[in-house]
C-alpha cells in the first residue's frame, strides 16, 4: 500500500514521521530515497524523536552509522553516501544491523541495494519547491 503526503513547512513533518512509524507494519528497515538536500536527516530525526531518541540526529556521513535508543528500541541511522562498493558495506558489519531485528534507517540506500532485505520500506522525498516536498511511503 502506498501513502502519498504534501508539506509545505518543517512545522507539518511530525505528521510524515508518524505517518513512516505507522506503516512501518513489523518492518525494520526503511530506505530513504531522496536527493541531496530533500531532507532525509530532517525526516529520520523527527521519527527517532518520535520513538523516544533524546539524542541530536545528526547524520551519519563520515561514521557511516549512528545509534539511538528510542523507549522501545535501538534506531540505527545509516548514510551510504561515500559507500562505493557494497564490499565496504559489508566491512563495517551492514547486515548484522540490517537484520538484527533494530530499526534501520538508511539514507542513499541504493549504494547496498542488494543488501536491502526484500520487505524494506521505501520512503521516497520529491522536492516541490524549497519548502514543500512530497512523501511517497510504500
């Protein structure tokens, strides 16, 4: 089932976070497709806020993976984007996240595409203009 939501400010996000932890329906990993500046950590601070996290998200460029503790939970909040070779990925231990049971949620996902479990959510961000964006979640 695909959700498709409109924004036109930052003040309207939480309802795009809920609207992602809602649908997330026993899943674990989200994959977030955006382009550079859509506003992929935005979004993913906003859920691990709404899952508990009292941590600032900042994204992961250089670590690779942050980790939060949300009330029920660990989040773990991936940013793929100096990945060049799934090999990398597979260095640092990606699958043993990605199938620890843990939320996961990665940003430029399509650098592990073949690591991506088969029943991953996709968060797709269209920009529309420079405040409003389009949510597509499937």
């Amino acid at each position: 089932m695909e959700k498709i939501i409109e924004i036109n400010s930052l003040e309207e996000l939480d309802m795009v976070a809920e609207a992602v932890i809602e649908s997330l329906d026993g899943r674990t990993v989200v994959a977030f497709d955006a382009p550079m500046g859509a506003g992929k950590t935005t979004l993913i601070s906003r859920i691990a806020a709404l899952l508990g996290a009292e941590d600032s998200v900042t994204s992961p460029t250089f670590a690779i993976v942050n980790q939060y503790e949300g009330r029920d939970r660990t989040i773990y909040h991936f940013d793929m984007y100096r990945i060049e070779r799934v090999e990398e990925a597979l260095d640092f231990g990606s699958e043993e996240y990605l199938s620890s049971g843990e939320l996961c949620l990665v940003e430029w996902p399509e650098k592990i595409e073949p690591l991506l479990p088969e029943n991953t959510m996709v968060v797709r961000i269209e920009i529309l203009s420079e405040t409003s964006r389009r949510f597509v979640i499937q």
